[in-house]
C-alpha cells in the first residue's frame, strides 16, 4: 500500500536544528528557528509564566475536563482585549467573537477552512516572501495561492507600490494575508500611513483581510503599538480575522496557544458565524488543550502578573535591539562590503539579510553557522558571545 510513498522535502528550520544539534563544532550558531534564546543561548521560561503555572498547580479546583469546542472564555476574552485594547468599540458593542485555537499555525487553518467553507472564497494572497507555512495552510484548504509584491531586494525595504498595485488587481473575495506587526521573515513593516492606504485598498477592493499577529510585544516591546495595524482595520469597521499567536510573546511554543479573532461590522450574524466556526473546529481538533490558555487567561485577570509579563516583554525585545546594533557595528568596524543599516531598521524577531543562498551555504558548512537559505536570520539566536563570530562570518561570506 505504501511503496509510492515518496519522501517529502525537509522542512528547512528543522532541518537546520537538526545539523545544528548534531554540529560537534563549539562555535556552532543556530540561527534558524524563531523562539527566544537568553543572552546564554539559553530558551527561557518567562518568570511570570512559572508563577501562573505554580499557582494553577496549587489549585486543586482545576481539572482536566473537555474545554467547550470554541475554547476558554477567559482566554479568549483577555486575548482579544490586549489585541484590539479593552475598550475598543468592537468590543463594547459586542462585534468580536474569538475561537481558541492551536497556536497561531490553528488560528490560521480555522481560518482558512471557514472562509473556503462556510464563505466559499477560493483565492488567497500573500507576501512575496512570506512565513512558509501560509501557503501549505490555505493549499491544503483548497485554496489557490497567489502573491502580492512586498520585498524590494534593491533597497532592502518595502515596495510598497508594487504590493500597492498587486492588490489593487486581486479579485473581489480574495483573501489577503498580512502580517499584524514584524513581518517574518524580512522585519519590515508598512508605516501608519501606508497601512491606512493599504485598508483602504481592501475596503476599495473588497479583499477580505486576515491579520496575522503572531509577534505583539515582540517588534516595539509595546503592546498598544505593536498592534496598530490590528485595531486600525478594526476602526474601520470591517469584516475581518486576526490569528493572533502567544507562542512568542509568552514563550509558550509547545503549548500552541492561539486565537481566531472574528471582528464585524454588525453583531447580529455572530451567532451564525459562531454555530458555523464550532462546526469546522469540531472536525478538526474538536476541542482545544487547556494548559497555554489557562496560563494566559491567568496573567492577563491579574493586574501584578500583567505588569509583569509585560516587563518580561520588554527584557525581550530589547536583547533582541541591541543584539541588532552589535551586529550591526561589528560589520561597521570590519568595514563590511555593502549597507547594513538594514539589520538595525528591521523589527521584531528575525533580520532578512540580503545574503545570497551561496554565501549562507558559506556560512553554513566553514563557520557552521545554520540560517535559511532565504538570508533570514533569527536575531534570538546571537549573543554577547557570538556575536563577533557571526559578524565575522558575515564578512567572509560577502568578501568570498
Ligand atoms: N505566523 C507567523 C508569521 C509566524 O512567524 C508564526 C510562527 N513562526 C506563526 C504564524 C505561527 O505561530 P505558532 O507557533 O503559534 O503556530
């Protein structure tokens, strides 16, 4: 039955972890895989998230019972107040609806299989390039994938005409994927301005828009600024999604914890949209895992732990920015071919180099320093400690 089983390509960030794991080099660095790495290297488990779970432990009014099929209520509530802000008047006029979900990665195929489903949309745009795993979800939800300008190499910047004109040209009841804030994997992000242009376009269109938000805290270390995009769509009353993720921003990763967040122009079809969205997350995970939720749900109540994990946001964003000018004035001091400013300007957690696949192949197999072939980098994964190895490397590799 199996012998036409063909092998699948490697899935490239796990593939490197694995060359990186199995690397007996010392000076190994593994700058592929997008989680939060301490100073030491080190994953790091927020202080705050080890206090929830100590207090979840000692409470032994918990239990292991079915979640409802949409999820938490406390969870889905308070995550949707830190994405649109709690007194966003989406949310007091009762225009919000959320569903919890498994990760960003669930956020995103729930969404996709209501809008192919329930709404019958077939097309769906993303940025070219954009995080992998956009296109697999909305393929293997019967969408046809296509792509809207968004990376100018030139400038190592936006080209925002051209994603512009490419939306301005998409169907009626195409769907368009945008990254909420720091968009992965180039770290640049429309202005205000621009997004204003950019809503504007879809409402003009008619695109239906899904925000991607899987890195808030992660671009400013602020949460109301991080989410500009979010509420600013939302501000205009429209019909939209937000897959919001707190794989990053708590560092929950293994836990997936995510959120589909439906917001409307009215309220009244909700309870259709709500009977319908259960429907699709019945056949597909049928009800999501307690554990994430919980220690959210948990933070976000309480008003101490909120500030707190705001302060652990902060402690990441910022050894993300200045590991960004270390690199950065390595390359200065070594006088680097090219500009590099880019790699300061960039947000969030990863910078698109503008290194070619032959001189990330350098990097690879003489400094064994593992990174997409793209030339995305993951800023978690540099330190104090490597920081000048990886700067030195970069130099070679432009200079080869
Ligand atoms: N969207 C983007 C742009 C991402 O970078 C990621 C994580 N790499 C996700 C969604 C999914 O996150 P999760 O791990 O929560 O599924």
């Amino acid at each position: 039955v199996f012998k036409n089983v063909e092998m699948a390509p490697p899935i490239q960030v796990f593939q490197l972890t694995k060359m990186y794991n199995e690397c007996s080099n010392e000076n190994k660095v593994n700058l592929g895989v997008g989680a939060y790495r301490t100073d030491e290297g080190k994953p790091w488990v927020l202080p705050v998230v080890r206090e929830a779970e100590s207090q979840m432990a000692a409470d032994l009014t918990l239990n292991h019972e079915y979640l409802p099929v949409a999820g938490m209520p406390d969870f889905r509530t308070s995550a949707t107040k830190i994405l649109l802000g709690t007194n966003h008047a989406a949310i007091s006029e009762n225009r919000t609806e959320s569903f919890q979900a498994l990760g960003g990665t669930g956020a995103l195929r729930l969404a996709a299989a209501f809008l192919g489903n329930v709404l019958g949309f077939k097309v769906v745009y993303v940025s070219n390039p954009t995080w992998g795993n956009h296109k697999g979800i909305f393929k293997s939800a019967g969408f046809s994938i296509k792509e809207y300008r968004y990376w100018d190499n030139a400038n190592r910047s936006l080209d925002f005409s051209g994603m512009m004109e490419d939306l301005s040209n998409a169907p009626e009841n195409a769907v368009v994927i945008l990254h909420g804030v720091a968009h992965n994997p180039t770290g640049v992000d429309p202005t205000p301005d621009q997004w204003k242009t950019i809503c504007q376009t879809c409402i003009d269109k008619k695109l239906f828009v899904l925000i991607d938000c899987a890195y808030q805290g992660f671009a400013s270390g602020d949460l109301d600024q991080d989410a500009f995009a979010s509420r600013y769509f939302a501000d205009q009353r429209m019909d939209m999604f937000v897959a919001q993720s707190f794989s990053k921003n708590f560092g929950l990763y293994n836990e997936r914890t995510g959120n589909l967040v439906v917001v409307t122009k009215d309220a009244s079809k909700l309870p259709e949209i709500r009977s319908q969205m259960e429907i699709q997350i019945r056949v597909i995970w049928s009800n999501p895992p307690n554990h994430g939720a919980r220690i959210v749900a948990t933070v976000l109540n309480n008003k101490a732990y909120y500030e707190q994990w705001k302060g652990d946001i902060l402690t990441m964003a910022n050894r993300i920015k200045k590991m960004r000018q270390e690199l950065y004035d390595a390359l200065r001091d070594m006088s680097t071919p090219g500009n590099w400013s880019h790699i300061t300007k960039q947000i969030g957690m990863f910078s698109y180099t503008g290194l070619s696949e032959e001189q990330v192949e350098l990097m690879k197999t003489k400094y064994n320093i593992y990174l997409l072939s793209s030339g995305r980098i993951s800023m978690c994964g540099i330190t104090s400690k490597n920081v000048a190895y990886v700067a030195k490397a970069i130099d070679a590799a432009v200079r080869a």
